[in-house]
C-alpha cells in the first residue's frame, strides 16, 4: 500500500466540509473560514512511542488519546473544537493499526465535530502530532479565550474530575504497568481508561468561558501545571493537600495507600487532561450549574496570593513540603 492509498482509505473521508472547513484533505493546504468575531485557537501536541505512550496500547486508544491530549489543550482555552491535522510517522504501513488508529481518532473527533483537514505521513519510528484549531469568540474587542495569565489574588483554584474520575488515576495506572504497585479490577481497568483514553474537558471549557479567571489542562501534574498559572499570571498560591487527595482516596476504594503516596499521585500525577482553573469567589454561585450541565465535579483546592510562590498545607492548615515534582522530559 502507497503513502496516497494509505491517506484516501484510513484518513480521508467523504463527509462534507462543515461551516468553517472550506476545503479539507486532498490539495496543497486545507481551508479554514473563520467566522466574524472569532480567533482561531491553535495547538498541537506530539506524541512518541516509549515515551509518550507504551508499546502495548492499542492502536484504537491511541487514535483517541492523541486527539484527545490536543483537545483538552482547547479546553483549557474555552476554545470550541473545529479541526485538526495528523502528521505520523510509521515503521511500516500496518493495515490492521491503521483501521483501529483511525477508528479511535475518528469516533473522538466525531463527537466533537472536529474535522480531519490535512496531514503528513512518512515513514520512521512511530511518532504521532495532531494540530487543533478551535474557536474562541471576541467580545467588544476582548478574547473570550481562557488564559494562564488571568488568576487574581482572591480567586479560588479548583480542580475538574468526575464522580468516578481524578486527578491521579493515569499515574496510577502507570504504576501498575511499572510493577511498583497492584490494584484489584475494577479498579485497573478504571485506571487504565483513564491512562489509555482520556476524556478532554471541552464542554467544561466552553462554559467556563466568561466565569474563570484563568485556566490551564494537567499533563504534567497538578501541582506543576498550577505554577504555569501563578508564573504567567505573577501570583502565588495556597493548595490545601487534603482537598485534592480525599476525594481521590474514596474514588479509589482501596485502603492499601498511604496518604503521602495517594497525595503524590493526585498532586504530581500527569497524563490526567483534567483542568484546573481559577475563579473569583462571586463565580461560586454559578459552577454547581456548571458542574451539572457539564457532568464533571469541580473540587475546590486553594487560593491566589499576591505572594509569590506555592504553599501547601494539610487538613490542619499547617504547611506541608512541596516535594511533588510533576513531570520534565528534560530532566532525569
Ligand atoms: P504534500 O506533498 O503537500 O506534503 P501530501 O502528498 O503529503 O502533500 O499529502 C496529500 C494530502 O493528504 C494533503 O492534503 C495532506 O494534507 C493530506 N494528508 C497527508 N497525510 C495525512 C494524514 N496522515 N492524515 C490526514 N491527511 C493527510
Ligand atoms: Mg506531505
């Protein structure tokens, strides 16, 4: 099979281009129309087997997880899906890979009419990069987008899960896959759900949209991701440990984890695509509404300072050492 028959049979499909896709996969460049009043919201996450992702995944997870790692970079933008581009590298043009890939990336971009429009595809070590682009209206002037640099001092910092989903649940899986830890079913299967198949926040950023004050998705960690907020927007804040780790504690059923381990997964965990956001106190009327419609649960976990830094306490408010570190390619 040639590179043009792998994209017309696994890639290209025959639906018709929706409002803002012009022209999708097949010419030079697709074309994307905007719409008056609208920023386009762009991002693109790369994903790297052995790195990214372990070799025994299957193909129709990672179709999912690969879209859905750059969907909840819009969700945390409160931008609304509109399209995307694959560019993949492949060892080899593996017919039975290819149908569950596709099948997984596009039952997932689907539900959220978000078009494929265009792709590179060559061959070498399996390696995956989406593009989105997303839609973010402007009012009087003034991005709707959800930014990392809007948190105030005053504002309270929540924290989006489920009532079954939490921060943590992926890394634990990754401990189990790691050998450091044993969970009983269902609590893996759960566990490895939320690691192989994440679900992007989109319709909570969306309706976040004019209520938070700032916003970020968590891939790296809880804590870490939380101190890209205070850096861009120059505050400080304080994380109550217990608020983060309880809820987890009775999601996971299972009694065999200290509390300092169960902190460590919830608080530095990665791979979650939860979003945590800021809010001014006033906002806190509104999110149980939110938090209905959107059928998440949003936990509250601290508060902006103007003093810089991040403070941690425990659930006696007495303070806690932040050695959570979340996770750095770079570092070892
Ligand atoms: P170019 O020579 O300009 O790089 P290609 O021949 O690589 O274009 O691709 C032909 C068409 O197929 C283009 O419209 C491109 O966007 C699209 N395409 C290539 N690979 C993929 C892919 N993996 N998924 C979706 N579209 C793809
Ligand atoms: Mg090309």
């Amino acid at each position: 099979m040639g590179e043009f028959d792998l994209i017309a049979r696994y890639f290209q499909r025959s639906t018709p281009p929706g409002d803002a896709v012009a022209l999708g996969i097949g010419d030079d460049c697709a074309l994307l129309t905007p719409r008056a009043g609208t920023q386009l919201a762009v991002s693109c996450d790369m994903l790297v087997e052995g790195r990214h992702f372990l070799s025994t995944v299957s193909p129709e997870a990672l179709g999912h997880k690969a879209l859905a790692v750059n969907l909840s970079d819009l969700a945390a933008c409160g931008a609304q899906p509109l399209a995307c581009t694959l560019a993949l590298a492949l060892p080899r043009a593996d017919e039975a890979w290819l149908e569950g890939f596709s099948r997984g990336l596009f039952a997932l971009a689907d539900a959220h009419g978000c078009a494929l429009i265009g792709g590179d595809t060559t061959q070498g070590p399996l390696t995956i990069c989406i593009t989105v682009f997303g839609e973010v209206p402007v009012v009087n002037g003034k991005s709707q987008a959800l930014l990392r640099s809007g948190a105030q001092a005053g504002d309270d910092i929540y924290v989006s899960g489920t009532t079954t989903d939490h921060v943590g649940d992926a890394r634990l899986a990754l401990e189990v896959f790691r050998g450091s830890i044993s969970l009983p079913e269902p609590a893996f299967a759960h566990a490895r759900a939320r690691m192989e198949r994440p679900t992007p926040r989109v319709a909570l950023g969306l309706a976040l949209r004019g209520v938070a004050s700032s916003a970020i998705d968590v891939s790296d960690g809880l804590l870490g991701d939380l101190s890209h907020i205070l850096r861009r927007s120059r505050v400080g804040a304080t994380v109550a440990i217990n608020s983060v780790a309880a809820y987890a504690r009775s999601t996971w059923a299972t009694s065999q984890f200290s509390d300092k381990f169960v902190a460590g997964m919830c608080c530095a965990g990665g791979d979650d695509y939860e979003l945590v956001f800021t809010a001014p106190p006033s906002a806190r009327s509104a999110l149980p509404a939110i938090a209905a419609a959107t059928r998440t649960v949003l936990t509250r976990i601290g508060s902006i300072e103007a003093q810089p830094g991040l403070r941690l306490v425990d659930a006696q408010g007495l303070g806690v050492a932040n050695d959570f570190a979340s996770f750095d390619h770079f570092k070892v």
